[in-house]
C-alpha cells in the first residue's frame, strides 16, 4: 500500500525552495494580484482518502479547467452530435489563436482551447438564459464535488469581461461561420463566469473524481456520465488538456490533466483518483510551472502513468 500522505509530504519539502516560480497571469487584471508563493496539492482517491499539502484548502480561480466540466454538460445535452461543431485533436497554437480558426472555417480545434469552449458554452447556453446556464454549471459542480459552498468570484469574471478582447474577436468569427446559435455577449457571459469558478484544490479534486472512476463518484455512488464517456473525456484532457504544452504533459507525467491560467491543474489518474494542484506561476505556454513538475514527481513516485510505471 502506498504511502500517498508520505509521498505529497515529500514532494511539497523538495519543491518549498522553488514555490513562486513562474508568473502569474497578468492579462486578467485580477489574477494579477494573486501572490505566487502558494502552493497546495490533495489526491481524493476513488476508496475515499483524501489527502492534502500546503495551500490545498485556498480558493483560486479555476479558469479553463472548468471546460472539463461544461465538456461533461454539453455531451449530456446533445451527445455525440457535438463534435460536429468542436474538433478532437491537438491544435498546436496558443489557446487563444484565431489563425487556426481562420484556416478551419470557425470550426476549433478541440472543446479545451478558448474558442472550443466557447463553443460549448453555446450549447449549454440553448434554451436558458445566460445566468441559468451559469446556475447549471454551478449546480453541476457543487454536485460532483459534493460541495454547496463553491461559488463564483464575480470581481474574476468582471475582470475578464472588461479585458477579454481577444475572445469577443474568437466568438465573432464563429458566429460568422455559423457556429454560435447565440448573441455574442450572452454566450461569453456564460464563458467568463465558468472560468471565474472559485474551487480549492481538496474541493478541484474531489470534483474529478467521476472521471477516475468510471463515470461514477464513488463517494456518494452518483453516477455522472457512462464509463464510455468518462474514457474519452480522459482521453481529450491527455492529449489537449495542456493548449500547446499537451504534448510535454503526457510526455512527462502520462495522465489526462487540464490546467487554467489562475495555475490550477486536474490530472486523473484512471481507476485509482483525481488530483488537483495549484501554484499560481505559469510557465511559457500558460501552465502552472510548479504544478506540473509536482504531477511528473508523483507520477514518477506511485507508477500512476497510464503508460505504466
């Protein structure tokens, strides 16, 4: 039996000299502000432990991790027939490039980079206003985390209102080329509260777990999705979950993961737990800089690669 608690002490004593590497993402005026010298880690296994390191009880702004769990919604909703407006394949390009959007005729790359998940959020958005989709969402992860205190950080998701240009050009073109159904405004409403989702990470982990464990959480026996989708939701977060930096994920820690800008990432690890980790330094291509190396060391410690140990 594995020693997890052993195994995050561990990692969190070699990575205390190197906490507040990387920079934060300044280009959303709040998550500018946050300190970088955090750091926290929890596994929530699929037999119920949970075990925690550091700074994983502090609220961060989850951003694009919350695609995975609008990815969930519109698959409930409309099934497989979503992939007519979303691809399933690495882009290669920075999360928000529009060059590609061009050249594929407002079809994305994949439901993980901005312009896919703004697509999604257009279907969660059909038939409800943009705040009962928002309330959806909300409802939708409180439920998976089993957790009612989790909430929206309005101040994050005014901030991305007032800055986030790039995405307004994003979700333009596609509603050019015909994939949005919905007013521009009303669809990145819903876009920047997902992304302004406020979780923990023993809240970020426990909220995964359906993913690890076959579609079900086996905390409270609810089942979420069916095991064929909890498989190819895993498959996309480990071969896209990471924008262009997908690749170097699975090279060096071999497990479906997505990262957000605010420095969080979900990685599962299939049949066994969910694993979240924050450190809010990004590296180059927008991911947690000291996140990432403390996935590779625990993939490295427990043999959890789906490559095998």
């Amino acid at each position: 039996m594995t020693d997890l608690q052993a195994i995050l002490d561990g990692i969190y004593t070699e990575l205390s000299p190197r906490i507040g590497e990387g920079k934060v993402a300044d280009y959303i005026p709040e998550l500018a502000k946050v300190d970088p010298k955090q750091f926290g880690m929890t596994i929530a296994t699929v037999n119920g432990e949970v075990h925690s390191v550091g700074d994983a009880g502090i609220a961060f702004s989850i951003q694009s991790i919350s695609k995975v769990f609008m990815l969930t919604l519109a698959l409930g909703k409309i099934g497989e027939s979503l992939w007519k407006r979303v691809g399933r394949e690495p882009s290669g390009t920075s999360f928000n490039s529009i060059v590609q959007l061009e050249r594929e005729e407002g079809i994305p790359r994949n439901p993980f980079i901005n312009a896919g998940a703004i697509a999604v959020s257009d279907v969660v958005l059909s038939g409800h206003a943009p705040r009962e989709a928002i309330g959806e969402l909300l409802r939708f992860v409180r439920y998976v985390a089993d957790d009612e205190s989790i909430t929206i950080d309005d101040r994050v998701a005014r901030s991305e209102t007032q800055t986030g240009f790039r995405n307004f050009a994003l979700a333009n073109f596609m509603r050019a080329y015909g994939n949005l159904d919905h007013p521009v405004e009303h669809v990145l409403g819903v876009y920047f509260h997902q992304c302004a989702l406020s979780m923990s990470c023993q809240q970020l982990a426990k909220a995964g777990l359906y993913l690890a464990a076959r579609g079900s959480n086996p905390i409270t026996g609810h089942s979420v999705v069916s095991p064929k989708r909890a498989r190819r939701i895993n498959a996309l977060m480990l071969t896209c979950g990471h924008y262009d930096g997908s690749g170097d994920f699975a090279y060096h820690v071999g497990l479906p993961g997505k990262s957000g800008v605010g420095g969080g990432i979900l990685a599962v690890a299939p049949g066994i737990g969910s694993i979240a980790v924050w450190s809010p330094g990004l590296n180059k291509v927008g991911n947690s800089q000291l996140g990432a190396v403390a996935l590779e060391m625990l993939a490295a410690r427990t043999g959890w690669s789906v490559f095998g140990d």
